[in-house]
C-alpha cells in the first residue's frame, strides 16, 4: 500500500512541484519507510521553498528529535509557533508550544 502511495506522490510531484502538500505527504512516506535521507530531503525542501506551510513544522520538528538534531528542532519548533502565531491557527500554536516545552525540559 505505501509503495503504491510513493509512487503516486513521485509521480505527481513531477507534475506539480510547487505543492507543498506534494512534498508534506513524500516526506510522510519516506519516514514511514524509514528512508531517512529521503525523508530529510522533502523536509529540507518544505522548509526552503515553502516556509509558510505550518503542517511541516511540527512534524519536522518530531523527525529532527527522533534524529536526535535537537537543534533543528528546536528551529522547527519555534519558527512554527511564530508562523502559527502570524496565521491565527491556534490549535496547531498550542501543539507545538505544549511539545515545545517537553522538548525543553528533556534537554534540562
């Protein structure tokens, strides 16, 4: 099922590269898959060329701590917080302050 989901999303992804969705779902599957460098890749895109799409945050924020780049995810976790501050999107504010501030004690 996620080899089929893959290739769609490559598929499309040559077709509309300029969808941040497009690159959201590829690193979803890298990740599940485990092909970190992939993963890494369609975060490093996402966080290049599509800065405002906040879904990206806290997932990348999560990947960068499971990768034990804490200060990448530190980044990911407060550059989210501002753009979720700057787009109103409070529910997402308050998932990343709340795993923000788990991150921080855990670095204590």
């Amino acid at each position: 099922m996620s080899d089929d989901r893959l290739k769609y999303l490559l598929a499309l992804s040559k077709e509309t590269a300029n969808d941040p969705f497009i690159h959201y779902g590829l690193f979803l599957e890298y990740k599940k898959i485990n092909h970190v460098e992939e993963a890494k890749a369609q975060l490093d895109t996402l966080l290049k060329y599509f800065s405002n799409y906040l879904p990206a945050y806290y997932q990348a924020a999560h990947f960068f701590e499971e990768q034990q780049d804490f200060k990448k995810a530190v980044f990911c976790y407060e550059k989210g917080i501002e753009l979720a501050k700057l787009q109103d999107n409070h529910h997402i504010l308050a998932e990343l302050n709340r795993e923000y501030e788990f991150l921080k004690e855990d670095l204590e």
